[in-house]
C-alpha cells in the first residue's frame, strides 16, 4: 500500500500480463505533456508489441511495479537491469490527476528496494532537462545523486544501496504520511 499526501491509501502490486488493457486505458488518459516527458516525443497510442513488452517481465532483470485507485491504474514504474551489469535503468509515469501526491517517490523506494535484492547496484534514468518532477523525485530519495547536464536530457546515475540518509528520508516522509513501513 501506499498513502498519497493527502491521505488516500492506493494499492500497489507487480504488473501482469493481464493488466494489458488496463495499461492501454491509463496510457490514453495521460495528457500530452505526461506521454512526452515520458517517451521523449508524442507517443499517443502503444502498440501491441509495447503493451506485451510493458506488461511481460521476469520479476528479476525486469520489473514493473503498478499503483492502483480501485480498479484504476494511476502510476507505473518499472526498471530493466542493463545486460551483464549491475546497473538498471529506472523509469515512471504517473497520472496527470495523481501527481504530486508521491506515488514517484514511493514506486522509486519499492524498485530499490527489490532490484537491491536482485543484485542491482545503481539506477540510472534519461529525463528532459525541464522535468522538474521527476528530477526532484531523485533527488528527494536520499541516494546521492550524479546528474550529467546536456542542452534537452540530463542522465542521471546513483547508487541504491539501502545507505542511513536514504533511509532516514524514507522514515521522515512516512511519518509524516503515517504510512507503514515496506510491504
């Protein structure tokens, strides 16, 4: 489970194969802005080799983690582990009417906390340069954090390892959500 910030409990679980359509149906009530920051480009509709792609993972070297409102999907994040490395990229879009609320925050500490225990060692993630959000969810998490600057993207690279400032930042906003620990 996690709490938003303003006190809503959402359900959160691993993706399935059969959440195809449900993915289909969160992807086309994002808005233009969303798809873009995501996809880098105007990505209005996913093909059906997406979709399988997206909703098919090995819950090892790929994982996809997806938060629900009832039956609705409202954010997924996810990582895929770089071949013969110790290094995933991670990645995460979140419902336009559901930002804000931390649900990227909270998808980031689960996706650490399960590809640690994969044997992952860092995250890195590409986002344009203007994605404010996303580059404050990283640097919110307590990981420290390398950003490489170029004029549209910035790469971001860091450790996952479960260090006492990471966790000590987890606790605080748990408190403050009165969210329990992991699930």
């Amino acid at each position: 489970m996690i709490t938003t910030r303003d006190g809503r409990t959402l359900a959160v679980r691993p993706i399935l194969p059969g959440d195809a359509g449900r993915l289909v149906a969160f992807h086309h009530r994002l808005s233009a802005d969303s798809i873009y920051r995501r996809y880098f480009s105007l990505h209005a509709e996913l093909s059906a080799t997406e979709v399988a792609h997206l909703t098919t993972v090995d819950y090892v070297d790929r994982l996809a983690l997806v938060v629900f409102e009832g039956d609705e999907l409202v954010a997924v994040g996810r990582f895929d582990r770089y071949p013969h490395s110790t290094t995933a990229e991670v990645a995460f879009v979140v419902l336009d009417t559901h930002q804000h609320q931390g649900l990227g925050l909270a998808l980031l500490e689960r996706l650490a906390d399960a590809a640690w225990a994969r044997g992952v060692e860092a995250f890195s993630a590409s986002t344009l340069s203007t994605n404010r959000d996303m580059l404050a969810v990283f640097y919110d998490s307590g990981f420290p954090v390398e950003v490489v600057h170029d004029a549209e993207e910035v790469e971001v690279l860091f450790p996952i390892e479960p260090t006492a400032t990471a966790r000590a930042r987890r606790a605080e906003r748990r408190d403050r959500s009165g969210e329990p620990g992991s699930p």
